[in-house]
C-alpha cells in the first residue's frame, strides 16, 4: 500500500480518532488488520522505503487509522489502475472487499490494538532491499549534486562491472540515494564490444550529443510505483561477461539543493535458466498534441515474426495521459484486449503482469492506444496553451507501450521479428 502520492492528503487526515469503547466482536490490529497490512503495505510502509509512514506496528499505524480507513474505501490505495474487465493479474495489489470491510469495522470499533499475542510472525525483510541480499550491488562511484531550481539533463554514468563470466540475473532492484530528487533511473546492460557511451569515463555523469546513438538491454528502472523486477524460475535476464551498468538517471529540482548516489542491486539465478527475458516496447514518437485537446489519441503496434509469449505490460506517458490500451490481433483476424487502464496516473508507474504468458502466434499485433488531456480541465497539465511533442523532460510526452517478452535462453531478440525488419530498440523509459 504505497501511500506516497497521497502523502499530503494523509497529512491532513491523519488525526487521532475519537475512542469509542470498542466492541468485543470488532476487529482488532493484532488478530485482524496486521495480516492484511503485513501482506499488502508493509513492503513500502517501512523505514527506509517509499511510503511516508510505517505499518510495521499497532503504535505507528494508529494516528493514520482515519486516513487508512479513507484510502482504502475509495481505492486509492493500495494503487492499481487496470480494469477488471480484461485481463487477469498476478500481481493485482487490489484489496478484496472483505479486507477493506475488515479495515473499516476496525477504525469505526475505535481502532483497538488486541492482543499482541495474536499478532502474525514478521516478514523477515532485508534492510534496504525488497529482492533480499544482492548477489551484486552496484553504487555510483561519485555523489551527483542536484541544484534547488532549473532544469536538470539526463544524466547518463558508466560502471564497469568487470565479470569474468555470464551471469544471469533474476532479481534486480533500484535503491534511489535521495527519493525526493530522483524521477527515475533505468539501468541498461552495455554488452562487450558496444560502442555506445564509449566517449564516456567511468564514473563521471555524461550526457551523450546529439546524433550519439546506441542502448543496450534494459535491467531495471526506478518510478514512483515501479516494483522491483522479479521474474519466476528458469527465466532471467543476461548479464555476459565483459558487460557493463549504464545508469540513466532523471532528477528534478524541488526548490531544495541536494545530493544523490544511488545503488543497483541483482540477484542470480540459482536454477537453469531456460528463458531470457527483454524489455522492449511499442513506440510513437511523432506526435503533436494540439493546445487544449482533451482527448487526443496517439497509436502504436509491435509484429511477432514467431510465436512469443508476454510475460508483462508496462504503460508509460507523461502528465498530460489519461488512458492507455493494449489489445492483440491475431492472425485470424480476432482481437482481444489484454490491459485496459482508463484512468492513467503518471504518479504511479505500475507493470502489469498476466496470471497467464500471453501467446502471441506468428504475425500477431500488440497494439497500443492512448489518448491524453492537453485542456484546462487537467489538473496536473503544465500548460494547456502550448502544443505538445515528445520529449524527454515532465512537460513533454512519450508514448511506450512496454512490455516483456519470453524466449528460449539460446536464442536473441531478431528470432522474434518478422522477416526483414530491423531489431527493435530495448525499451528506453525516460520522463
């Protein structure tokens, strides 16, 4: 239950309640709400993570229990954007209705402790990780200084990672050195013989020129509501010897200077791993968004040249998108849509992932729609005056429908396209 959108709304909420004598059937923390709260909010509501307050005990959860009680009546929390129409996921963090019920009778009884005796056994969690204890930690060799005002460029730093031998990785996981300032970071995979970044010392923050092209394999990423990357047994992603980290890194100024130095973790794979996972994505850059629309659609589409099974779909548009579809064509000439996010909210960064790989045959289309609000009536708009491109930076737009793909550990990206078409870019999440 990542509270840290709606941190200034529990501020405001979040006041003693008026303590009614509890009744002796009502839920009590202990017995009852420390369950849900251990299952679902616990991973964020803890010392050092996301979320602004901690949920570890009765005596830190009890001043937000008015808010809590809010939050999850009216869904805001925990965050999950995807219609239930369509598509099943595995990792919904939606709340069934009888834990939102049981939350409720709680605070409505006086929000009583119980007995610390009924009290579940504690998740053993790793300080500072959410995958465990890495197998491989990788920190900025240098503190970036990010300024109180303006506009800061992508920051690119190169880290050696000097392996002597492939390894694959299951787990990995972004540990920002200063929430408030980092946006987001992406870590790529450099592979050994690439020339991209190769005017860039090591260590030291590097912004590529214009025309300096190249990327290489997505790892992980950092954003609001972005999960760590877990993928289950027998699939990975390859570290190969020689390679290399490429951190990309997206901070905004918030009217006080500060420092960064952030950290990436992975985990290897203890099992065979039959499968090798990528990041790639269905991508529109050419777009203009006329001042004042307020729902203007931009389109995108991918085409499997074999049949490859999606493991997950990851939406990603900027402050001026309101809703993001994905749908699959088949050969027949059937269609299904597979996510449908109709409320999207640039806050929360979330990826999507099927209960079940989804099968798209040879010749199948992922395709992607997304329509987004440039009009007054847009809170969160920059400037409903101005007409709208893609961009990097918050108040332009990008339009990435990404997603993952599953496939045989021997095999690389090209097996998946269709016959004379070049390799798609792996995904680029920049904001």
């Amino acid at each position: 239950m990542n509270i840290r959108k709606g941190a200034l709304f529990l501020s405001a909420c979040g006041l003693a309640l008026a303590a009614p004598v509890p009744d002796k059937k009502a839920p009590t923390f202990s017995k009852d709400v420390a369950p849900i709260v251990q299952q679902h909010c616990q991973s964020c509501h803890r010392p050092g993570e996301a979320a602004p307050f901690s949920l570890l005990n009765y005596q830190s959860a009890r001043p937000w229990a008015s808010s809590i009680k809010e939050a999850v009546q009216t869904r805001k929390m925990p965050p999950w954007f995807a219609d239930p129409h369509y598509g099943k996921f595995s990792n919904n963090r939606t709340l069934e209705q009888r834990d939102v019920d049981t939350i409720v009778a709680w605070v409505n009884a006086g929000a009583p402790e119980g007995n610390p005796k009924d009290l579940p056994k504690p998740v053993a969690f790793v300080d500072g990780w959410n995958i465990g204890t890495p197998d491989l930690a990788v920190t900025m060799p240098a503190k970036f200084e990010i300024p109180a005002a303006g506009t800061v460029d992508y920051q690119y730093i190169l880290v050696p990672l000097h392996l002597t031998e492939d390894k694959w990785v299951q787990a990995a996981e972004v540990r920002p050195g200063n929430r408030a300032l980092v946006h987001h970071v992406i870590a790529y995979i450099r592979p050994p013989g690439s020339n991209w970044m190769k005017s860039a010392e090591p260590g030291v923050p590097y912004i590529p020129k214009k025309g300096e092209g190249g990327s290489g394999d997505f790892l992980v990423g950092y954003a609001p509501g972005l999960p760590p990357d877990s993928l289950p047994d027998g699939q990975a992603k390859l570290l190969q010897a020689g390679s290399d980290i490429v951190l990309q890194l997206h901070y905004t100024a918030n009217g006080k200077a500060g420092s960064d130095q952030t950290t990436i973790g992975v985990k290897y794979s203890k099992v065979p791993v039959k499968e090798r996972v990528y990041t790639i994505a269905a991508q529109n850059n050419k777009f203009v968004i006329p001042p004042g629309d307020p729902n203007y659609e931009v389109r995108s589409s991918f085409e499997f040249g074999a049949e490859t099974r999606v493991t997950a779909l990851i939406p990603h548009m900027h402050l001026r998108g309101k809703d993001f579809l994905f749908k699959a064509t088949y050969p027949t000439g059937e269609s299904e849509v597979l996510l449908n996010v109709p409320h999207y909210d640039f806050s929360w960064q979330l990826a999507y992932k099927p209960e079940k790989d989804i099968v798209m045959p040879k010749g199948s289309k992922l395709e992607c729609v997304a329509h987004y609000d440039n009009s007054p009536n847009n809170p969160a708009n920059p400037d409903p005056t101005k007409e709208v491109r893609y961009g990097d930076q918050s108040w332009e737009e990008m339009m990435f429908g990404f997603f993952d793909v599953a496939i045989d550990a021997n095999k690389d990206l090209r097996s998946i396209l269709p016959p004379r078409k070049p390799a798609p870019q792996p995904a680029v999440l920049e904001e």
